[in-house]
C-alpha cells in the first residue's frame, strides 16, 4: 500500500475532497492510503505532523492552483520538500492542475501533470472525467512503486542481478512547437465557452451575495447559448448572452451580445481560437477594446473575466 500526501491551499479543499472520493476505490482496495492536513487532531503540533506525513509518503499530489502558488506553507515547505524526495526517489510527486495559473515556470513544471497535458479540472465540461484520469494516474504511480518494492526485494535476495542505471541528468526545457488540429481547437472552443458559462453563474451569485438589493439570473438558453441579467431593486440593469459556434464572422468563435435575445448574425465581441505553438488561446476581435489589449491573446480564465467586464461595466461607471 502506497502512502499518498495531499498538498493543497485550503481555498481549494472543495475540490480535494471531490479528488479524495474518486480516490475511494483505490483506498478499498488497498492500493494506497491518503493523508491530509484535516486529519490532524486537536492538541497535535501541526508543522511536526505535516512533516512527518511528508516524510513517510510515497506519493504526493499537489494540488495546483494560484492559491497553492500563492500560500508560503505550500510552496516553500510542502511543495520543496516534495521535489527533494522526488529527486532522490523516495517519493512519486505528481502535479495536479485545479485551475489556470502559471504553473510551468514553477520547480515542479517539468513533471507530468495530470489531467492530460496539464489541462486544468476547472476547464472540464464534466470535472469527473478529470478526476477519473487524476486516480488513473495515482493508481499507476501506485503500481510503479509496488513494483519497485518487489525488484527491491529480489535484489536484496540475489534472486536476479540488478541492471538498474542511474538516471541521466538532463534539461527541463524540452518543450517545442505544435501544430494544433482542427479536433483540439473545436474542443478547446467548446470547453472555453463551459467555462464561461460557469465563471459567469458563480459570478452573479456571487454579486447578489455580496449586495443585499441585487438580484441575478443565469439561464441556459440551449446547449450552446446562456443569457444572464442583473436587477437593482428589481430593476432590470444589465443583461447579456454569450453563445458559441458558427457565426461570428461565419468562422467559429464565441459571440457576447448585450441582448439577452440571441441573434447569431448579431454581437458586440467575439472571441477566436489561436495558438503561440505551445498552447491554444482566445483573441478578441477587438470591438469593444480600444488599446493595444487587442492584439493580446487571452486565456480562458482571462476571456471570461473579458466577458464578464463588459456585462456588468454599466453598473460601475
């Protein structure tokens, strides 16, 4: 049984305890057990007991998000400490993306990560199939170490002889240019305009938490469009709709209208599908951008927060 280490900023316990439930089956079968910092006892001293589930474990996930990057306990002591055992092989350290942040430049960016190909869980139309492939990964983190242990023992026994080399030293800066098909960009169009769509349902309730007299609507329109409104008092003050697909120039894209009446020969912004050759982005067509931000390439995070500007900016001036 291996032993498994969550490293996570506490803002993002939500999703490590979604992790830890697709995690389930592999502790039932008794391939690994998990250790978190909610586990600790009252009257327990937290940094000696952090450090030694830190020490005793096989696998660590970290959980990776701005959060994560940001908290000096995660970084400086979790996550270094991590990348120590990892490069003396006593520990399988295994980067989990929750969310967009600049995880590539961190220690740990030249280790895969999972989901595939680093994309983050929050950008999945279904995050359960992001956790599935996430406890596929740990189970066969699992197994290597299983096996290790097993060639380990027959070493140890003589039983056959060891031809295990030691690792070559080499560069982390082996990632080089693309070229993206037709299939991952439809796909990457589709997951961005999801989560759109949620960026902007948690941001008006959100909105209408924080102001007592406003009140919000977020409605599917159909699998490819939303609308949302904001009401003042009861007034209605702003709406909007965003949908996806042919359409925005007769090319695909993702439109924003502020009518909540979906015309899809009718927008305000579009957003398109682009690549730097390492990573697909979205451009603005730039109609509602008078500076030089149009020529800026956007994340899906950052086209959201785009969006998301435009429809509540009347509230604001």
């Amino acid at each position: 049984m291996a032993n498994l280490f969550f490293s996570y900023s506490h803002k993002d316990e939500e999703l490590r305890n979604e992790l830890e439930t697709h995690l389930a089956l592999l502790k039932r079968q008794g391939v690994i057990s998990s250790w978190h910092d909610r586990r600790i006892t009252a009257g327990s001293d937290f940094d000696k007991t952090i450090s030694s589930e830190l020490e005793s474990a096989q696998i660590i996930l970290l959980l990776v998000s701005a959060h994560f990057l940001a908290s000096d306990y995660c970084y400086e002591k979790e996550m270094t400490r991590a990348i120590e055992k990892n490069k003396d092989g006593s520990a399988i350290v295994i980067p989990v993306i929750l969310h967009p942040c600049d995880w590539n430049s961190a220690p740990f960016g030249h280790l895969r990560a999972t989901p595939t190909d680093g994309k983050p869980v929050s950008l999945f139309a279904n995050q359960h199939e992001a956790f599935a492939i996430v406890a596929k990964d740990v189970r066969e983190a699992a197994e290597a170490i299983h096996a290790s242990a097993a060639t380990s023992t027959c070493d140890k026994l003589n039983l056959r002889p060891k031809t295990d080399m030691p690792q070559a030293d080499r560069s982390s800066n082996l990632r080089i240019k693309r070229k993206f098909d037709d299939h991952e960009r439809d796909e990457f169009l589709e997951d961005s305009y999801e989560y759109i769509a949620r960026y902007f349902e948690g941001s008006l309730q959100e909105l209408s938490n924080r102001n007592p007299q406003i009140k919000t609507r977020f409605k599917r329109l159909s699998e490819t469009s939303f609308a949302a409104f904001i009401y003042d008092s009861g007034e209605r003050v702003a709406e909007c709709s965003v949908y996806y697909g042919e359409g925005s120039f007769g090319s695909p894209g993702i439109a924003y209208s502020h009518s909540s009446d979906v015309q899809r020969n009718g927008f305000n912004e579009s957003l398109s599908v682009v690549d730097n050759g390492y990573t697909l982005q979205l451009k603005p067509l730039g109609l509602q951008i008078f500076d030089d931000r149009r020529e800026n390439p956007l994340s899906q995070q950052g086209a959201a927060e785009y969006y998301w500007s435009l429809f509540i900016r009347s509230l604001q001036e």
